[in-house]
C-alpha cells in the first residue's frame, strides 16, 4: 500500500508526497494544465515550444550545461513532456539524491531565464523536429487523425505546431502563456518513490515556491459535437498508415466506466489475443501492425484503431475492421475474452507501476486533468472490478458508422 501525504505551497501548488515501498528511486515531477489545448490559435505550438525553452536555464542552474551536468552527477534522467492535455517536467533519480534534484528542477523550470538568444537558436531545433514527423507516415497519420476527429477546435491541431508559428513567437508571447496557463491551481507537484530522504517539516514546500503564484487560468475550450471528416494525404508508396476515430458515449467523469472501456479497448485490439490483432494480421495477414486504445480527455473520451499495412490490402483491413466493432457493439464479446482482457490490462498496469516515473505520469494525469485519487492499487484494482456487464455496456456505447478516417498512402477519401 502506497502511503500517500499532500500538502499547499505558499504560491497554491499543491505537493503530492507518494510513497513506494521496496524502491531505491524517486521522481519528481511538476505538471500544469498547459497543454496544446490551451492554446489560442495563433500559439498553437507554443506549449511545446515553451517544454523546451526552459531547459536552457534557470537562476543558480543558469545555462543548459548547468542544467544537464548537474542532473547527470546524480545519475539522474531529466526529461518533459507535451500533450493536448498536459506539459510536465520530471527527474528520477536515487532517492539519496530526491532534494537536489528538487532544487535543480524547480530553479529552472520555475524561474527559467527564457533567454532571447537561446530562444532562436531552439526555434530552429523545433522545427528540425516538426521537419522528421512529416517524414513518417505514422506521425502524420496521428496528425491528420485528431484534425479528422475533432476539426478546428485545439484537440485537432497538433502538439508541434505548424512550422509558420515558431517563426512568430517571440519571448514577450511565451512569457505572457507562460503567465497565463502555468497557474499553481491548475498544476501540482508530485514526488513518487522513495521519500525518506524528503523532510516532513515543510521545508519542501517552500522550495516548490519558486514557481510564481499566479492566478488561476481561463477555462478550456469544451468540446462541440461530433463531426467526423475523412482525410487522406496521398503519397506514393507500397506502404499505407490507416487510423480510425469513434467517440463512444461515455462519462469520462466516472472512473469505472473509464476502466471498463480500457477492457474493451484491449480485448477490441489492445493485445495479441485481441480480436484485430488474432483476425486481421494472425488469420488474414493483413498488416504488420493494428491496434485499438482508449483515450480520455477532460471532456470527451476516444477510441482509436490503427493499422500500418500493404497499400493493396487497404480496403480489405479497414472494411473488416469496421466489421469487427460492429460486432461487438450488436453481439458483446465472449466471457472468456472479457476475463482475459481484464487480467492482461491489470498486469501491464502493475508492471508499469513498478516504475517511479510511470506512477508519477499517473498521478499527474488524474489530479490536473481529472481531479481524481492518485493511488496507483486504486487504478489496479478499478480494472480488476471490472465486471463482464460493463464491457458489454461499453461496447454498445460504440456507434460502429460513427467514424473519423485517416489515411497515409496511394488512396482516396471516397475509398472509405
């Protein structure tokens, strides 16, 4: 059993204190609800951007050299992250080392310098980056899935941002975002593993209130109706990359129906037993690659397939696979299929929470997105309390004609 402490720093952000037994490592990890979602439409990009800038330096750890010498004398893994929902930084490291690596993480990402000559020699960084996602397929295809899915509203625009914007942000405009979003009421702090070497007289806290205190953010922008469009970008090649979209008609503010869905999702295509991963490559050999996996935002959840095959098997794929959800929306899946999904996606989720920095990912997502427990046995055991009825319920939830389509290859929209 986790023993879990929270407390307040002075500037509003809340510290959560996670403790693991049996590990030597700790994470910490700070995260806001500043993702891509936030962006207005001329900063889109910009959050990610921002990801960046801050690696350059802070006010004692004032120089990227500082930054990542520093981190690897403790042995340290440095890394962030950007998504529609979230930007958040984090550090592991031996748990002798849990307070240095607070003071290093929180010096520049909550006071970085955002020097201006730094800023343009990054700028040129990204856009290297946004330049290698168009050169694969698969990348593009994710792209061109959420524009499909969800149109001109900030969850179908991409993380990276288009090549255009990171030519215009100057530091005034990424201050300013930074000013606006990174709001210690809709952020938090988590330390996760080890935490004896964390001192219980607050002192921690006040470390963590070197991030400014700042008001609390404007709302996110909530997401309209479905409106699915189907979108090819055509290239040349032997090769194609399909992704298919649903919006099932879930309350992705209940977490059971979360965990029901996930069953789903992993008895759809989220496994080698799965049904697309048994029919459309075992059986058919269809493709080299297909899957299904559930996605929950603040407001709205997902389901995805996806398949990288042979162009000429495209049509073949992708009608079955239609098919495939079809049928498990009239007809439910198989008891058994149920009990075998359900074991193997409390596994890997035990699995992965033998990792610091996974169960730290976890407890970011849950308290800034959704406000929900963080106790990793709680996420366990919601996915072992799954019972065979509420699968069935969530595959009804599925319109199976209700789809987005994308498509990478030598294809046409009138093709699906």
């Amino acid at each position: 059993m986790p023993t879990i402490t929270s407390s307040t720093a002075p500037n509003g952000l809340p510290v959560h204190r996670v403790a693991l037994e049996g590990t030597r490592a700790t994470t910490i990890l700070v995260a806001f609800d500043a993702g891509a979602r936030t962006e207005r439409p001329e900063e889109n990009g910009m959050a990610h951007f921002l990801e960046h800038l801050v690696f350059k330096g802070g006010q004692v750890y004032d120089d990227y050299r500082k930054v990542n010498e520093t981190a690897e004398r403790m042995g340290g893994s440095l890394n962030a992250y950007t998504s529609h929902d979230l930007v958040a930084f984090h550090i592991t490291v031996r748990a002798e080392s849990t307070m240095e690596a607070i003071d290093l993480l929180t010096d520049f990402v909550g006071r970085p310098k955002l020097d201006a000559e730094e800023l343009d020699k990054e700028r040129g960084v990204v856009i290297q980056e946004i330049q290698r996602y168009k050169d694969q397929p698969a990348a593009v295809a994710e792209e061109l899935i959420d524009r499909a899915a969800f149109g001109d509203h900030p969850l179908g625009r991409t993380v990276l941002g288009p090549e255009d914007h990171l030519r215009t942000f100057t530091r005034d405009g990424i201050v300013a975002f930074r000013e606006r979003r990174w709001s210690g009421e809709r952020g938090a702090a988590f330390i996760v593993g080890n935490v004896e070497h964390v001192p219980a007289d607050g002192a921690v806290d006040d470390v963590f209130a070197r991030f400014p205190a700042l008001p609390p953010p404007e709302p996110y922008q909530p997401v309209g109706p479905f409106a699915p469009q189907k979108l090819v970008e055509q290239r040349d090649s032997n090769q194609s990359h399909l992704r298919m979209s649903y919006r099932p008609d879930l309350d992705v503010d209940d977490p059971a129906a979360r965990a029901a869905f996930t069953i789903y999702a992993t008895l759809l295509g989220g496994s080698m037993g799965s049904r697309l991963f048994d029919e459309i490559r075992e059986q058919r050999g269809l493709c080299y690659s297909v899957y299904a996996m559930d996605h929950a935002y603040a407001d709205v959840p997902i389901l995805q397939l996806g398949s990288g095959l042979d162009s000429s098997k495209m049509g073949e794929a992708y009608t079955r696979m239609r098919e495939i959800v079809g049928e498990l929306h009239r007809d439910g899946p198989t008891e058994e299929e149920v009990h075998r999904a359900r074991a193997y996606a409390a596994g890997r989720r035990v699995l992965a929470f033998e990792n610091t920095n996974a169960v730290a990912r976890y407890a970011a997502n849950q308290k800034v997105v959704f406000d929900e427990d963080i106790d990793p046995d709680a996420a366990i055991r919601l996915l072992d309390e799954v019972a065979y009825d509420d699968v069935v319920a969530a595959a009804k939830r599925v319109d199976p004609d209700d789809l987005a389509v994308a498509c990478v290859g030598p294809h046409t929209p009138d093709e699906f």
